[in-house]
C-alpha cells in the first residue's frame, strides 16, 4: 500500500494545482537537490522536524544551512541568478508542503541578473521582423504574437475554432494559459487576422506532397511545417520551443539577432495598450488578478473589445500588407544588407583562413622533404574545437621496394 502520508507524496499533492511545466520543473529540480545532499524526502523531513523541537535557536539551523551550502554549490559551477532561484523555489517548496518552511534570510536569495535580458522593439522594428519571416505561417504567427501579448505556451495551445468573429474587423478568442492557469480574452486585428486566412487557405488546399487538410477547426491554429515532417496532417500543434525558433530566424535576418527574442514581441504589447486600470491590460493577455481586481476591475468581452480598438492603430506595424510573392525579395534584400555590414569582418575572418593555410601547406611540405621522395604528410583541423591552432599531423614513410 502507498504511503500516502509519505514526505514525496504530501509534496506531490501540493503540486496538483500548478501547471504541468512547473510541476515537471520542481520535480527535476528537487531530485537534483536530493541528489547532492544524497537523502530521501522523508530524512530531510524528519531533520527539520527534529530541528523545529529543538530549545537551543543554533540547534535549529542544520537545514538552512544545507540549502545554503548546495546555493554556494550552485554558484561555483556558474549558474545564473534565475537558475538557482529556479532550484530554490522548489526546495521550498517541498519544506512548506511538509507544514515546516524554511527560514532563509533575503541574503540568501540568489541575485538574478537581467544583463540577457532582451531589449522591447519599437514599432519600425517589429514590422522589420514581420517582413524578415521565412514563411507565410511565421509571417502570421509574428503578427499574432505582437497583437496578443501571449506567452508562446498559449499560442501553442490555441485551435482554429477558438477565433470568434466579434465584428468591426476583430477576432477574439478566449483560452486558459498555461503557465498562470488563468483566462485571457484577446483579440486580433485586420492584418493579422488578413494573413492568418491566406495561412489557413494554403493548408486547406495542400500541395502535391501534402493532402488538404480536413477538420481544420478542430486543428492546432499553428502548426510544424510540412517538410520538418511533424505536420501529421495539421493535427500536430507548434509547440513553445518552435515558436521561438521561428521568431529568432527572423529576428536574425532583420539584423537584431541579440537584440530581440519571441518574448520582445509580449513587451511590445504590454508597453503599447493603455488603460485606466492594469488590471483590463491583464484581463486581455492571460497575467494573474488579485483578489482586489476581480472583485473591482473585471471586465465585459465588449468592454474590453472596445479598449483593444482604442489601442489597435498603435498596435498596427504594416502601413499595406505584403503580398506572398514579394516575401523572398523582401527576405532576400534583408540578408544582402546584413552582409554588407559585416563584409569587413568577413574579410579579416577570409585573410586569416587564407594565411593559416599557407602555414599548414609550408608545414606539409616541410615534412615532406625531411621524410624523403614519395613521403605522404596528412595534416587535419584538431579534433579540439577551442585550440584552432592544433593539428593533427600523420606522416607515411615512402614505401620501401
């Protein structure tokens, strides 16, 4: 029988009500931790058990101070801020479910850089990343990101049947988000909503290598596409990763690469909508209320379709929408210019290659003297990637009669 009062099944439990990523993140985290202290739940259990009897205040501190030492481990072997707050967050959270929470100091919270974070694009950058998608279903996606403000996780998660027409030239749609696990009622406006319909005509009809698909409605809004071979008819949706992959090859074609990342696309939304209240602004692209909130700033559908209007023209990144047949032009003359920004660093990059092989010819050629006529000398790259200088060097005596 399962001990169901056991210190990993009690934590467990209190998991139940977070999202199935977070619930994936702590456990993998706190089994980390369990590794390197080398104990089992219930012994760190009864440790800080034992502990909270204790008279003597410096008798109650053994655990604490293991938390500590594996945070110092942590930072030893380079992991950033968010990544140990990441490790600590789930030890904690084993301690609380057990009724018997830690009691670290604010000193020993892990300080969390925000040196990678990326930047907020304005608007004539975000329509640069618009014309710089390799494909109409990532031309789209990049327009729903940016009129939306979702996460890339709800995006993944969102149906064809979930878009609603709600009239004035607006879509609207209402899902659960995945990392919050609260509703966010959004909408989209015409050249997003434009584009999604010549993405959607173009999996409806197929191709010769691809059938039409058949009962899009019930399909993932954005799917892999056909040659990755995760098309699965549509059926397949685009997961969190993918989605950012698609904005980053954008995002490196414009020439921002560094600059900006999917999650740019949610601050340019959160930093263009305007509202009285915070609160409307949360209720449109999935953030958690307070108590208070809900209780005083909860909005209609129709209220806030009409504060998204009053937004939209801000919102709006192409004065014209691009036609299809212009996008690898488009995508074309964005490379050309990158290249031509870098070509003097691809100069240098070409003039030393071309000198380093010169070296290596002279040193081939070298060897070959010493060894004699009919001496063969290979010479290869290292297999050390972070010492180009280092070759691996074979010499084949001339073969005797």
């Amino acid at each position: 029988m399962k001990d169901v009062n056991g210190a990993y099944q009690i934590w467990t439990r209190h998991l139940s009500n977070k999202a199935a990523k977070t619930r994936s993140d702590y456990v993998k985290n706190f089994q980390l931790f369990l590794s390197w202290c080398r104990k089992t739940p219930d012994e760190l259990r009864q440790l800080k058990f034992k502990e909270e009897t204790e008279k003597e205040p410096w008798l109650r501190t053994e655990v604490e101070n293991l938390v500590r030492e594996y945070i110092g481990y942590l930072k030893q072997k380079g992991k950033a801020g968010a990544t140990i707050h990441a490790k600590l967050s789930a030890i904690r959270s084993f301690f609380k479910a057990q009724n018997l929470p830690l009691h670290l100091n604010r000193d020993d919270q892990p300080q969390i850089s925000n040196l990678k974070a990326k930047g907020t694009p304005p608007k004539k950058d975000v329509r640069a990343i618009v014309e710089c998608a390799e494909n109409l279903r990532d031309r789209a996606l990049i327009l729903f990101l940016k009129d939306t403000g979702l996460r890339a996780s709800d995006v993944s998660t969102l149906l064809w049947k979930d878009l609603k027409n709600v009239g004035e030239g607006f879509q609207g749609f209402k899902i659960e988000t995945v990392k919050k696990v609260v509703v966010a009622r959004g909408f989209i406006g015409s050249e997003t909503i434009e584009t999604l319909e010549r993405y959607k005509q173009q999996r409806l009809k197929g191709s010769q290598y691809v059938k039409p698909e058949t009962d899009i409605e019930n399909h993932p809004l954005f799917a892999p596409l056909p040659e990755s071979g995760y098309f699965k008819g549509g059926r397949q949706q685009l997961t969190a990763n993918a989605i950012g992959h698609a904005v980053h090859n954008a995002v490196v074609i414009a020439g921002f690469d560094g600059k900006y990342s999917g999650h740019s696309l949610r601050k340019f939304w959160e930093q263009t909508m305007r509202a009285d209240r915070e609160a409307y602004l949360k209720q449109l692209n999935g953030r958690k209320l307070s108590a208070e909130e809900r209780a005083y700033y909860w909005r209609t559908e129709e209220q806030l379709l009409e504060l998204y209007k009053e937004n939209f023209d801000n919102l709006r990144v192409l004065g014209s929408m691009i036609k299809h047949s212009e996008i690898d032009a488009i995508v074309e003359q964005r490379v050309k210019e990158r290249l031509a920004e870098r070509e003097p660093e691809i100069r240098k990059i070409t003039a030393e290659n071309i000198a380093l092989k010169k070296r290596v010819d002279r040193l081939a050629e070298d060897m070959a003297n010493m060894l004699g006529p009919g001496a063969i000398v290979t010479i290869k790259d290292a297999k050390n990637p972070e010492n180009p200088d280092e070759f691996l060097i074979k010499f084949y005596p001339p073969k005797k009669d």
